[in-house]
C-alpha cells in the first residue's frame, strides 16, 4: 500500500519504517528540514536500537521517503497516518494545535478518496474532529474517512514492539474503513481488535494510567515495605504469580517518568473533568509518582544530613534504559535536589548526557565512563536500570568510592551481592544492607 506518515517522531518514524519493512511504500513527512535533509541519509534523529539500520535498508530498497512537503507526500496515498505530538498544555489537557494544522495540510494536499489514520494520542471525540476538520478544507472532491489507530510501542523497544505487540486497535466508523486500516497490518503476526472511534481513543488512555497505577502503587507498597522489613521483590513476584494481576509493570523504584504515562495521566484527568467525571484513583497514581521520583533525596538527607562537601556520583539519567530521552525523568528532580543542597554531582548516562544538559543544572558534572564518575566521590545515586549498570559489577564500588555508600533507585542488585561485597546498600522496597549510620 502507499502510506504517508505526517510527524517523524517517536511513533511516526518508527511506524513508517517498519511498515516499509513489510513491504508498503511510506513516504514520511515533517516540517523540520533539516530533520528530513538527515532521515534521507538513514540517520535517525532519535536514539532507538536497530533504527538506523532498518531505514538504511528500507531507502536502498526504494520503500522509505523523506520529504517536507504535504503536496507532493500526501497526494496518492491510500492512507495518510497522523503521529504528530500532542504534548500536554497547561491546564493538563493535550495540545491538539499540531494535530489541527496537519489536518488542514492533509486537507489541502489529498488528491484521492483516502482513510486518515491518527496514531497521536488524543483525547475521546478528537477523530470525529479530524474528519471534520479535514472534510471543512479538502480542496479536492475526495472523500475522507477516519480511523483511530492508537500506539502501544515503547521507547527503547520500539521496533520490536511494533512487530511483536500484544495487539493492534483499530477504531473507525465503517467496515469498509477498518478493512483497509486492517490492511496495512496483513503482514504483522498479531490480533487485530475492531472497534468505534470512541472506544479505540479511550484504549489508549486506559491502558497508559493502568500501567502507571500499577507502578504507583507497587511504589507505594515498597515504601510500607521498607518501614516492616519486608521486600517488595518478593512481594512483587508473590503477587504477579496470580495470572489476574501478572507479574510485569511491578518493578519498584524512583518513579515512572518519560513523554507519555505523565502527560496522558493527566490528559485523562482533564477527559474527566471535561464531562463532570473525577478520577481520584488517577489523581492519586500522579501525586505518588510525584513523590516517589524524588524519594531517594529523603533517604540521601536522612543519611547525610550536610551535603555541602559531597561530591555525588548519579548513574543513569533517561526517563528509562535504552534511551537519550530526559523528558520528565526522575533523575531531573533528584540531581536538582542534590545540587540546591550543596553537594558536587558527578553524572554519567550511557547516551542521555548530551540531552541531560538542556534539563540539568549547570553545575553537573559530566563523565565518559561509570569508573570516572566513581572515582573518588563520597556515595552514588542509581537513576536508571542500564544494563551496563546492572552488568556492572558491584565489587568495584568499594575500590572507587570514598564511602562505599550506594543508593540504587532501580534495584539493580542483589541484596546478598551488596552483602557479600561489604557496601552500603540503600534501595527501594527492601531492606537497607550494612547501615553504618
Ligand atoms: C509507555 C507504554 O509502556 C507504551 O505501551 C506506550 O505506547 C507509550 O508509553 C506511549 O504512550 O507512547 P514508554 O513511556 O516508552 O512506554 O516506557 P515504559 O517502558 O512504559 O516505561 C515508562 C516509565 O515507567 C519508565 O520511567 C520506567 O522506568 C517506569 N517503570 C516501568 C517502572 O518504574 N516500573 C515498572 O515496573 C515499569
């Protein structure tokens, strides 16, 4: 089929490039020129494994454009799939403004009778405005159907996710529509759920804040775990035996952060309160979130009461592992804290650093390497769960730090490799290991 994706972020460049790879002709659009001057070359403006790879492979086999102009983008597609950002405005509510002005350039581009897919997430009723918008300005005697088509990958897997989901929704107003959304995913090896437009857009909500609530309130357990001895590992595995609650989305830690679970939580709030609904088990999911991001400076103060001479070594500053993405993680309050408190902070990420620094303050300190960041300082503070940390091993700890003091907001280790390795060993949920003071 011939496909074109408006907006070449997260979703829509991935979403296009894996579409190639089965075959389809997707041509990608976005306003950003230099972006599109760069994607040409098969250079991914993102950090996603594999990426770069497969839009390489899909340009030389003739399937995968980059162009900046609707016109010439949009004109014979079969399908025009919407991915542009709705990020959150100041009232918690999705900022459709992108959304708009690619329907109306949709509009005025669409030479042919074509379904316009939106991937964006947005909010209940928004497709039915798509339509609308579209259907006010088409410039053509086209017809335009709509369907909603929401996105479940997650950065740092997300090309593995988009083949290997659990399964694709599609929401449209008529059969023939879902047939051909239905179509583009003939060569994906997944179930395909259909449905109305409403329902499909609220799938997307609904199934982010569960996930969220289950990290805020596995969080808000390993905070009661931590004062009764018990550890949330064990609790977390005894629990996620019984098939209705499942054992993933369990892992305690410093909080859940990144570009979605905090924007659509409280774009879900704003869904609520615009048809009189409050949703106090949301609200709750985000102010534990809130509190858990910044819980390790607690159990830092606690320890240390003067931080003013310390110079702090943090592992880890992305949202999560596997990606450069700053956006709303947890490491951003924390390393804040640390330095408005006086102390030094030596950070090392893996791949965010560059990121880091529009998000930071300046006063960070930046190393190559986590035996640099090591070297010489008082404790350390673990933001993210690389695997680089977690393969890291925890004996050299001792040797590099002044204190073999550890925080480790992800639990990457053992507690009886904490034991055995002689360190301080604070974590979350679980009880604190050899604690001199
Ligand atoms: C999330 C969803 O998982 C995707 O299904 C969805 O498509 C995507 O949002 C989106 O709406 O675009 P993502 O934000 O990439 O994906 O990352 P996740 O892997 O879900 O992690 C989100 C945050 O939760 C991270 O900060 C992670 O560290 C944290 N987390 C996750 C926990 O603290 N504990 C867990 O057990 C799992």
């Amino acid at each position: 089929m011939k496909i074109s994706v408006i907006g070449t972020g997260y979703v829509g460049l991935v979403t296009g490039v894996c579409l190639t790879d089965v075959g389809h002709q997707v041509t990608c659009i976005d306003i950003d020129e230099k972006k599109i001057e760069s994607m040409k070359k098969g250079h991914s403006p993102i950090y996603e494994p594999g990426l770069d790879e497969l839009m390489k492979k899909n340009i030389k086999a003739g399937r995968l454009y980059f162009t900046s102009d609707y016109a010439s983008g949009v004109k014979d597609a079969e399908v025009v799939v919407i991915a542009v950002g709705t990020p959150q405005s100041k009232d918690g509510s999705a900022d459709l403004q992108y959304l708009e002005k690619a329907c109306r350039s949709i509009a005025q581009s669409l030479q042919n009778d074509t379904v316009v897919v939106t991937k964006s997430t947005v909010p209940v009723g928004t497709n039915e405005y798509v339509a609308k918008v579209i259907r006010e300005n088409v410039v053509n005697d086209v017809q335009v159907t709509v369907a909603s088509n929401p996105e479940f990958l997650r950065e740092g897997s997300a090309i593995y996710d988009t083949f290997n989901g659990d399964r694709i929704i599609i929401g449209a107003e008529d059969d023939e529509t879902l047939a051909t959304v239905a179509r583009i995913y003939q060569g994906f090896d997944m179930t395909i759920v259909k449905t109305d437009l409403r329902s499909a857009e609220m799938i997307k909500y609904a199934s982010n804040a569960f996930l969220a609530t289950k990290i805020s309130f596995i969080n808000e357990l390993s905070n009661v775990c931590e004062q009764l001895g018990a550890n949330i590992e064990n609790v977390a595995e005894g629990m996620g035996m019984d098939q209705r609650i499942g054992n993933k989305f369990l892992n305690a830690g410093v909080g859940y952060g990144g570009s979605c679970f905090p924007k659509d939580t409280q774009a879900l709030l704003s869904i609520g309160r615009n048809v009189g609904v409050n949703m106090p088990i949301i609200q709750s999911v985000i102010e534990t979130n809130d509190k858990q991001q910044r819980i390790i400076v607690d159990k830092i103060k606690h320890r240390f009461t003067d931080l003013t001479t310390k110079k702090i070594a943090v592992l880890g500053l992305a949202f999560k592992p596997n990606t450069d993405d700053m956006r709303d993680a947890p490491s951003i309050k924390v390393v804040r804290e640390l330095v408005d408190a006086g102390a030094e902070v030596h950070a090392y990420d893996p791949i965010a650093s560059e990121n880091a620094k529009v998000y930071l303050p300046g006063a960070t300190i930046y190393h190559d390497s986590i035996e640099e960041a090591l070297a010489d300082k008082d404790f350390v503070v673990i933001m993210t769960d690389w695997p680089e940390f977690k393969d890291y091993s925890i004996e050299n700890y001792s040797r590099l730090l002044k204190q073999p003091v550890i925080f480790d907001g992800r639990n990457c280790y053992s507690l009886a490799d904490a034991n055995q390795a002689d360190l301080e060993y604070h974590s979350i949920g679980r009880p604190t290991v050899n604690q001199k003071e």
